[in-house]
C-alpha cells in the first residue's frame, strides 16, 4: 500500500476519461444502488463525466498523487440549473452544489472525500454563494454520515425519486 500525498485541483481534459472510469467503478459497486443494466443512462453520464465542465461555472476536481494515481472525483455546480437532478435543486437560488463524489476504494480512509467536499464549500464560499446543496441515498451511508459531520443537514424539500430509488437532500448554510 502506498502513502502517496493527492492534491486537489481542476480535473485537466485528458484526466476525465480516468476519472469517469472511477466513477462508474465506484457507483456500480455500491450494494442497493441501481446497476448499469437498470439505470444506463446514469452510467453513460459517470463515463462521460468531464462533459459536465461544459456548463457554466460547473468544474470536475479531482484528487491525484504526483505519480498521477486518480483517488477520487467530485462535480461542483456553481449554477444549480445545471445540476442535474430531480426535485427542486435546480430551481434554487444563491446556491452552490456538488454531485458524484467518488473515492477509489484503494485510497479510502486517507481523507479525500472530505478533502474534496471542502474544496466544493471553499469555491462556493469565494463565490459568495448563500448555501451548498447535496444529495445522498441509503447506499452511501460512509459518505451521508461525513456529510452531517461537517454541518450539512437534511433537507426533505429537496428530496426526490430517481425511477425506484429515493434520493436524500442535504443543505449547509455558509451565509445567511
């Protein structure tokens, strides 16, 4: 097992491919998360991951080692019309969010989850927007309870149905 460092910073073009094959690594193996044969168009999107960057204020961050390991990924949303969920997250205003956050299971425990959910609260505070808006389900308890831990909390408005799956909304408040 390796001690690497990772970085966090803006996901370059020629890391989205990598970074997408993490994501649907990570996604499909999540025990009561829907398959790539149930929900294929959500994992052509995960594959396909860097092509979200081309909304406005929309960015892919990623943390790699200096040997150029990827140990994870996150999409931030700095317009939630682009945001793109169910529900009412897109209509919200003054609001930031981030979506997909994926961590190789390899690299678990070093922090890079959190690490990268304060890099999306950072940007959304330098943008001085009024709130971050995330979504979890069941099948990401690790990542529902890192959320809580740092402030973030539940949201029934912000609820919704992904076909047979409920999706959980989260808010956190960085200004009044």
């Amino acid at each position: 097992m390796s001690h690497e460092e990772y970085i966090i910073k803006e996901a370059a073009p020629d890391e989205f491919a990598k970074i997408g094959e993490l994501m649907v690594d990570v996604y499909s193996r999540l025990e009561g998360f829907p398959s790539k044969k149930e929900q294929p168009n959500y994992y052509k999107m995960l594959a396909n991951i860097g092509s979200l960057t081309e909304n406005p204020k929309t960015k892919l961050l990623v943390a790699i080692s200096s040997s150029k390991k990827i140990g994870g990924g996150v999409v931030y949303f700095g317009d939630m019309k682009y945001y793109g969920s169910g529900g009412t997250a897109t209509k919200e205003k003054h609001a930031s969010g981030f979506r997909l956050l994926a961590v190789d299971p390899s690299t678990r425990g070093k922090g890079i989850g959190k690490r990268l959910t304060n890099a999306c609260i950072q940007i959304a505070k330098e943008e001085k927007q009024n709130q971050m808006i995330i979504h979890s389900t069941k099948a990401m308890q690790v990542a529902w309870k890192m959320y809580e831990n740092m402030g973030f909390k539940r949201s029934k408005d912000l609820d919704f149905m992904q076909g047979e799956l409920p999706v959980f909304g989260f808010r956190l408040v960085l200004q009044e």
